[in-house]
C-alpha cells in the first residue's frame, strides 16, 4: 500500500508518496501556496517520475538482443511502488530495483534511486541509476512536475510567462500519435519570454530538443511569487497541459519518445542513455519556489 512522506525545512514542506515516488504536494511555508498541481479531474498526476523510457514507443515495443519487449508510455517506474532507502528531516531517497516484473518488460538488472533535498528555498531532485548486471544498460529519465496556474489570486492563466535565462531558439518538434513527426516547426526566435495559453497544449506537448537555456522562471509580471528551474544541462525538454487544465508541466529529459521512423533497436533510439556494467549516473534538477 503506498504511503506518503514528508520533509521540510524552514523555507518548504514537501510531500512525496512512495507510489512512483511522486511528489504530491509543494507548499512555501513563507507564503502559504501550493505549486504542485493537485491531480484533479483534468489529469490524475501531480509529478511522475518516467523511467526507463521518456515518451512512447513504437508500437509501445523495442527490440534488444534478439528479443522483442513491450512498455507503456513514459515506462514502469510511475506506476511502480517504491522503498525508501534513506530519510532525514530535509530529505528523502526512494529505491526501485529490478526485479522480475521489471525484468519480464526491460531485461536489465538495475536500482533506480530517487531523490528529494531541500535546500533553503530549493528543492534538489536527483535520479541515480545503477547498472547492476555486467551488459550495457540502454535507458532514459525525466521529471514531469504539473505547477498551477493560476498560482495565485486574482490572476489568470493567460497572465503567466516562461522566462529563459538566456535567448533561445528552438524548433518545436511535432507528434503523430506521441511519435516524433519527421516535421518540427519554428517556435522560439532569440527570445527569453514565452506566453502561456492553454491553446498551446490542444496538440499536444511541446517538445524541443535543442533548449540552450539554463534556467526557466515562471511567474506573472508584478507578481513576487513564482518559481525558477534550473535544467542542469538536460538534452530534451518539453512542455505540456492536459486541455483546459489549470497547470503547466516543466518536464527536463535525459531522453525522447521514439520517432515515427524508428527501427525499434533500444541501442539505437534516438537520446538513449547507455550505462556500462557496475557504472552508475547521476541526472538531476532544481526548482527555487520564491
């Protein structure tokens, strides 16, 4: 049965359930809001954790060895139940290692370690993967955190801004069917500011792959309440609403869905993340709420 944890200090108190070690609750003590996307009707999510996939499949298959597998949308491990490994007041690690549900869809041998820290206003999030088999390990890993908007009273969505630390340009790569297309189409040219309408999602997410920027702040103009995302060099990046929902999703990838020309073999997809026997990796991001 999933249970949920919390850790704070004297800025933040965070909630996380050991169901997909999802965050489910962000509150700045200072000002008494709510960040994270409550899981209403729209989309029953707060924040998955996606893992050993970002995206889709084709075919919802991939191909390794020989053999044929098969794995949902965004993989196993946000409908997975995890262990906590470690807890202190300000922070918490959540285990999920292989086992052979996992290993009926995804043959390799791994722990897949998640981590929260708190930092003054910061929340630290780390991915840790361990190959624990001696073949290279073919994997990818995301956030997927749901904010509202409106954030506060007396603003609406259409009020809210993206701010990049630095100009970007970018194409917006285009899905069929969660597949990228063959197709991406300028979107962003030279710009730090990005508006938000809820327009933007009725095609689904928006999906970039070449996001130079270090940061992402998202606020409404003379408002002293938002938060700033630090990409820590993430490759992939995407953005997305459910229709008409209240929230936006900031989404940092080490990894992308598979395109509608790919040949299936994992070792070759596109953004794949290969991890040598007995290595591990470390992919992380940050949020300062303000």
């Amino acid at each position: 049965m999933s249970n949920v944890y919390n850790i704070e200090n004297e800025t933040l108190k965070v909630a996380v359930k050991s169901a997909g070690a999802e965050l489910s609750s962000i509150i700045n003590k200072e000002n008494n809001l709510e960040y994270l996307w409550q899981a209403g009707a729209e989309w029953p999510k707060h924040a998955p954790v996606l893992f050993p996939i970002v995206g889709q499949l084709k075919d919802n298959k991939y191909r390794y060895n020989g053999n044929e597998y098969t794995l949902p949308r965004h993989g196993f491990a946000r409908d997975s139940e995890f262990e906590v490994f470690d807890q202190s007041e300000s922070s918490i690690t959540f285990v999920l290692s292989s086992n052979a549900k996992t290993e009926a869809v995804y043959p390799f041998q791994f722990n897949f370690y998640v981590i929260y820290e708190l930092e003054g206003s910061k929340l630290h999030i780390h991915y840790k993967v361990e190959n624990d088999g001696e073949n290279t390990m073919y994997y990818s890993v995301g956030g997927h955190p749901a904010f509202n908007i409106p954030l506060i009273a007396g603003t609406s969505y259409n009020d809210y801004k993206l701010r990049f630390d630095q100009p970007v340009t970018a194409n917006r790569w285009l899905l069929e069917n969660g597949l990228i297309s063959a197709e991406s189409v300028p979107f962003l040219e030279d710009q730090t500011m990005m508006e938000l309408t809820k327009d933007l999602f009725m095609e689904d997410a928006l999906v970039f792959k070449t996001v130079k920027a270090g940061s992402i702040t998202l606020k409404a103009p003379g408002s002293r309440n938002g938060f700033t995302m630090d990409l820590n060099g993430c490759p992939y990046l995407g953005i997305w609403a459910a229709k008409n929902a209240d929230f936006v999703c900031i989404e940092p990838w080490w990894g992308i869905a598979d395109s509608v020309s790919s040949n299936g073999d994992i070792s070759q997809k596109e953004g794949i993340c290969a991890l040598a026997g007995e290595e591990d990796a470390m992919h992380s991001y940050s949020i300062r709420f303000f």
